[in-house]
C-alpha cells in the first residue's frame, strides 16, 4: 500500500456540548439543509412574482410529511439497522436512518396539496423547488460525517476518509495495513460536490432553456439518480441485495429511467401543452373606512 500524502478526518463524537445545550450535529446539518432550500427558493419564486409566504407554508408541511416519509422508507427498508428497542429506535432520526427516497416522495405530494390549495401552479413550484431540493440533499450529507457512517469501501486514495474503528461496518475488519491507517470512500463527499455541481446546472438550464413545467423537477430527480447509482456501488453498510445489487441502486436505476423517460415524453414531444399562468397573490383586506373623530375639550379630561 503506497504511503497516505493525506486523509479527510472524521469527527470523534457526533454532539458539540455548548455550555448546559447539547447539539446533535445530524440534526443541525438537516436544518442548515432546511434553510438553505428555503432560501433558494424563496428567491427563485419572488422572482415569478410569488409571495414567500407560500415557501414557507410547503416547507413546514413538505418537511414535516418528508422526515414522516424519509424514516418509514429507512425502517421498511433497514430494520435490522434501527436500535433497539425498536419502537423508540423507529423515530431516533438524530442518530441517522433517513431514506431520500420515501422523504421525496411523501415531501412532494404534502406540498402538491398546499400549492394547489393555495390556487397556484403546482408543476410551476415544482420546477422553483428543484435546484433547493438538491442543495438541502448535499448539505444534509454532512451530517453523516459526523456519524461516521454511509462511507464507502477501502482506498488508497490521498482523500480517503478515516473511520474510527468502532463505526466499523465490518468487525473484522483490519484497522492498519503495512503500517497505515486504513481509509474509505468518502461517499458524503462525492454526493456533497455532485449535488452542488447540478444545482448549478440546474440553475444555468433554468436560464438558458425554455422548460416546460415540471421539466426541471424530472431533470433534477434523474441527474440525483444517475449519482446515486454509482454511489451505491461503492457503499458497504448494510443493504438488502438484489440480483447482486443493493436495493437503493435497482430504485435509483428505475427511478432515473423513469424521469428521464418523463422529461423526453413532456419536454420533446409536443401534446398541446399550455404553459402555467404566474404565481397568485393574496388579496389584501380592504383597509377600514375611519369614522368621524370627536374633539373632547381638554378641560373635561379627569
């Protein structure tokens, strides 16, 4: 094994003590993640003319009903990895077990009803959401960093990621090799640069190309499935397989040809098409008319 010229460091313990508070790391990357969706898109809808009061209604029931989903698609999915006991085990999501895929779905389908409820375009927020989305996917994987966990398999790579040998999926495996640290894929780190890659490119298509609603949704949903698959292929925690495969790389497979298979469907071929119409406005109550004054003299003031 050739020598290390360098190693990404992992974090000893997953809680920053700040005086009587206790932080846990996962849990405030998911709301730095939060945050910056918000942003985004907040920014992206005031510029169709939305209100950001809108933003901020999908948001607390999109992210509400995605945790709800994120976590059933892990403990379905994972069971054997939820901490016993499993019934509180099932809702500890600080200590990581959040599936994208059951999050998305559910997430979008809460704020599909608060849009349309609201009488404005759903396929139009759809299309403003997507570059946030895929910032608060990066930034959320730092938050398994500081878990030590989701990592991928053995390098010798100068960018490895050191482990500590208790969040070793493998028991067995071997802490030194020829005198040298053993490092891993660090997968947090290739999905963080991918996902701020596209949400670039997102944004820059969304500039430059005439999309039709929810285009840019679709295109979104198949260039995080293209990465993801090949993520997978690296990662080593504990999967159910199939057909030599794990299972989220056959679902980010399916779902990539999926939304692809939409975009071209939708986007290419011509199906009278009408375009949605600008973001609504709430109306504003009508001020209340002032009644006449009445003078009181000073003097009678007691």
């Amino acid at each position: 094994m050739p020598a290390m010229l360098a190693a990404i460091p992992s974090p000893h313990s997953n809680v920053v003590h700040v005086g009587p508070l206790t932080i846990h790391m996962y849990g405030l990357m998911l709301l730095i993640a939060i945050f910056a969706c918000v942003w985004l898109t907040a920014v992206r809808w005031r510029r169709l003319g939305g209100e950001f009061d809108l933003v901020v209604r999908v948001t607390v029931w999109g992210v509400a009903f995605g945790i709800v989903g994120a976590r059933a698609y892990h403990d379905l999915t994972s069971w054997n990895q939820v901490p016993s006991p499993k019934w509180e085990g099932a809702f500890e999501i600080w200590k990581g077990g959040l599936g994208v895929w059951g999050g998305i779905l559910l997430g979008t389908l809460a704020g599909v009803v608060v849009i349309r409820r609201s009488g404005n375009s759903a396929r139009l927020f759809m299309d403003v959401v997507a570059p946030g989305l895929l910032l608060a996917q990066g930034i959320g994987r730092i938050g398994n960093w500081w878990n030590q966990e989701l990592y991928g398999k053995p390098t010798t790579l100068p960018w490895g990621l050191e482990i500590d040998q208790s969040h070793f999926v493998n028991p067995n495996q071997t802490y030194y090799v020829n005198g040298h640290r053993v490092l891993f894929h660090p997968t947090f780190l290739y999905e963080l640069i991918w996902d701020l890659v596209g949400v670039l490119l997102l944004l820059w298509i969304a500039r430059r190309v005439r999309l039709k609603p929810p285009a840019l949704f679709a295109l979104y949903v198949a260039y995080y499935c293209f990465g993801r698959f090949f993520e997978e292929l690296l990662r080593i925690d504990p999967a159910h397989h199939f057909l030599g495969l794990r299972l989220n790389a056959w679902v980010s497979a399916v779902v990539f040809f999926c939304a692809a298979g939409f975009f071209v469907w939708w986007q290419v071929l011509d199906h009278g098409w009408e375009p949605p119409g600008p973001p609504r406005r709430r109306p504003r109550p009508r001020p209340m008319p002032e009644g006449p004054k009445m003078a009181i003299p000073r003097s009678r003031v007691r």
